[in-house]
C-alpha cells in the first residue's frame, strides 16, 4: 500500500470521526437528533474527491455516515411512509436490473465486475437512503429548515473559498481548474472556480443550482433585518462565484430559478440588484465572451453515447467504461459529424444507456420524470397559493426546495451529475426533505386542476409539498 493511499485512508477516517462527532454535537444543540445526519448529508461537498479503491473515494465518507447516523435516528419501521414517486421507484428498480447485468456482462474479472456493481446498483442504493433517511426525520417542516440552512451555508462557504482562490492563488491550485486551451478564457482568466470538491466547475456549478434558491428563500423570509442582510450577501457571494466557475448552464437555471422566487414574492429590488450583478460580472470578467462565443462538445458526446447503445443495446458496455471503450475504438466513439468526443455523454439519461443499455436509458428517464413531476407540482401549486393571497409573502420553503431539484434535473441534461457522488447526493437530499411523501402524480394534477383558495387551512390542500400533512 503507498504512502498516496494510507494518507487517503487517514482522511476518510477522520471525517468520518468529525462526522460522528458534529452530528452528536449538533443533535444536542438543536434538542433534535435527526438534525446531525441532516447536516452531515449536506456537507458533502466540503470533502474533496480524492480516490481509494474499487470506485469509492474521499467523498463517499459523509454521504455514507449520514446514512448510518440517520437510520440510528428515525423509525426503520415506517420505510413505506417514505412516499418514494411511483415513477421514480419503476425506474430504480429498472435501473438496478440494468445494473446488475451490465456489470456481470462487462466485468474482465471478479474485482471488476464488483467495481462497476458498486458505481451503478450501489449508488443508487446509497441515493435511495439518503432520500429515505431525510423523508423519515419527522416532522417535516423541522428538517426543511435544517436542511435549508445548512445547504445556504455550505453554498456560501464553497462562493467564499472559491473566490479567494480565484484572487489568490492557493497551494497546489486549490479551489481552481486552469483554462483549457481553445477557451475564450485561455490567457485572460487562471482557471475557473471548482470549490473545495476537486472536480469540474460543472459540479460546483450545480451546488450553487442547489443553494442559491434556498438561500434567496432564507432571505425573502428573514424577519430581523440584519439576518436578511446576512442572507442576501451570501445570495450575492454564490452568484460572483457561481458567475467565475463560468458554467453556463448553471448561471441561467440559478439566475432563472431566483428571478421565480423573486416574482412569486413580488420582491423586485433583489431582482434587479441580481441582474445588476451578472452584468457587471459580464463586462468585468471573460464571462461575456463565455456565455456567447464558446462552441461545447455536448451533440459530440450524445452522438458517441447513441452510437454505443446501438452496438451495446442489452448490456452496454459496462459502468464507469465508456471513456475506456471509446478510446480503444476512437473511430467509431469519438469521430464524429460534429467534432471530437473527449469525454462521456454528458446527459444521464443518454450515459445510463451507452453504460447499462436501453433498460438502463428507460429507468433513469423514469427515475427523472418522476422526480420532476412531484417538483412541478409543489412548484405549481406553491405559486397558485401565492397569487391566491395577492400579497409579498415569502413562498414556502419546499417550493424553493422543488425549484432547486429541477433545476439539478435540467442540467443533468448536459453534465453527468447523477452519477457523481456529490451532486447526486445534495440533490436526493433536497428531494427527500422538500418533497417526500409525495403526493401522487394523479392526485397532485387533480389538486391543480382543481384548485381553490377557500380550501386553504382546512388540510386538502398543502402547497408547502413534502413533509407537510403527508407523513
């Protein structure tokens, strides 16, 4: 074993003793034991992703001690009022099978075989106990507030930590990816902001996605003035630093997604301060140039996902291997009509079937339509409740909570987030603690469809989505 690796196994074990040690710690602060595993869980980016053996790596320690940390807090026996989308359960369980198939299919030994299993079924068998674990730490409106706080937080630190080490150069390039070559900011900028994870600014991108709506929320309905100015300058911390990752995608779902809140509690001035923000970061930084001159890769990278799934249709060609099947066949992966495919499909949909075949594809599609449509209806019906009242309320923390969710979905469309461990952690603990139990889709259409503002305050009605009247 090398000195790389004990090191690394020193790390994990030290978090995973910090872990332990700021749930207890936090649990007693609060009087509530589910608020530790809660914030362990939402700490997960600050953990930088370095790897040890068979696909797990640094930043699996958090997410997994929370699990365990959290099944020692809730009631296991109540598994079933979790209230897991229909939807989302079918294409687990799709998902899993691919999985499962796919790693016997395409494994070259028994350690192989394993590798993949661990990176497709026990990821999302890890995914399905942090929603689970955050669904069951009751009652509901207790954990949003936990969760929304320490998300705000932990977006605010990543903003800080990667806005110093864009202005000040930390040891061994901390916190920044340098430019690539072929870049409008090759030469102009050192890097973009990647935070504290070690990864691309994609996934940092889509932390801020995250916390941004969260944040905003906090601060639409803080009560003392000086904490709302606390709020909104983290809200303006995470968009300088969001804006100098200089992912594009996620500057326009966060700016969109804050600019709804915004409306929703017709609350103008931030609205204009924000837009005032990108702006100047714009004519300041490189970020014009980016938004609007750099060509991506992303048709090139689809185009070599369908091309496996075409050649891998039952069994794909294994998890975690399309980059190593596309280099040992670069003229029928990474040639094509619309340029070069250096990387993995970046959509994980189209990921999941170049990797797992065409079960896999429809089990993750399923996993994302039922996903988004349990956020659309908190959303829906949150901002129905709030042009019902007429007034400049906050709107409910979940709809924050639902917006960020989609927001993580529609860009999962163009990076693969759902099969990095940060992201998809962050993103399964909002969407256990804002929406689950989730009303089901019929019902929740119904309730639109059907929507009435006297039924408000009789309990047929619950726009404040998960947690709220459906445990």
């Amino acid at each position: 074993m090398t000195t790389v690796m004990l090191a690394r196994l020193l790390l994990a074990a030290l978090v995973a003793v910090a872990a332990i040690w700021v749930s207890r710690r936090v649990g007693e602060r609060l009087g509530w034991r589910p608020a530790g595993p809660l914030v362990v869980l939402a700490a997960t980016p600050l953990v930088p992703n370095l790897s040890i053996a068979l696909g797990f790596s640094t930043d699996d320690v958090l997410p997994i001690m929370g699990v365990v940390l959290g099944l020692a807090t809730i009631d296991v026996r109540r598994w079933r009022s979790s209230g897991w989308p229909g939807l989302v359960i079918a294409g687990a369980v799709l998902a899993v099978v691919a999985g499962v198939v796919s790693s016997v299919a395409n494994a070259t030994s028994p350690v192989d075989g394993l590798s993949m299993a661990l990176k497709s079924v026990g990821h999302l068998a890890l995914l399905g106990l942090v929603g689970t674990v955050a669904a069951l730490s009751m009652p509901g409106d207790r954990r949003q507030r936990v969760v929304a706080w320490t998300v705000a937080v932990v977006g605010t630190f990543e903003a800080a930590f990667g806005i110093v080490a864009w202005l000040l150069p930390l040891p061994w390039g901390a916190g920044i990816e340098p430019s690539r070559p072929l870049t409008s900011l090759y030469g102009k900028v050192g890097g973009r902001i990647s935070g504290t994870t070690g990864l691309s600014p994609d996934v940092i991108g889509v932390i801020f996605v995250l916390s941004i709506p969260l944040t905003v929320a906090l601060a639409l309905g803080a009560t003392d003035t000086r904490q709302r100015r606390l709020w909104w300058l983290a809200v303006g911390l995470q968009f300088v630093a969001l804006a100098l990752t200089y992912t594009r995608t996620s500057l326009v779902i966060a700016a969109v997604i804050a600019a709804v809140l915004l409306v929703m509690a017709r609350s103008f001035r931030p609205l204009l301060l924000a837009g005032a923000v990108v702006v100047v970061m714009a004519l300041v930084t490189p970020l014009g140039a980016r938004l609007v001159g750099d060509a991506n890769d992303r048709m090139a990278l689809w185009t070599s996902a369908v091309r496996m799934m075409e050649d891998h249709p039952l069994t794909g060609v294994g998890p975690g291997k399309t980059g190593q099947v596309a280099a040992d066949s670069p003229d029928r992966y990474q040639v094509t009509p619309y340029g070069r495919a250096t990387s993995s499909a970046h959509n994980v949909v189209l990921l999941a079937g170049a990797e797992t075949g065409l079960i896999g594809l429809v089990g993750t599609a399923l996993m994302v339509a039922g996903a988004g449509a349990a956020a659309l209806i908190v959303v829906v019906r949150g901002a129905m409740r709030a042009r019902a009242r007429g007034s400049s309320n906050a709107p409910p923390i979940a709809v924050a909570g639902a917006l960020a969710v989609l927001g993580f979905l529609v860009q999962a469309m163009t990076n693969n987030l759902l099969t990095v461990e940060v992201s998809s952690v962050m993103a399964t603990l909002l969407l256990g603690t804002f929406l689950l139990p989730a009303r089901p889709l019929r019902q929740g259409v119904a309730d639109i469809l059907g929507f009435d503002p006297a039924l408000r305050g009789r309990g047929s009605v619950h726009p404040e989505g998960g947690g709220q009247g459906h445990a």
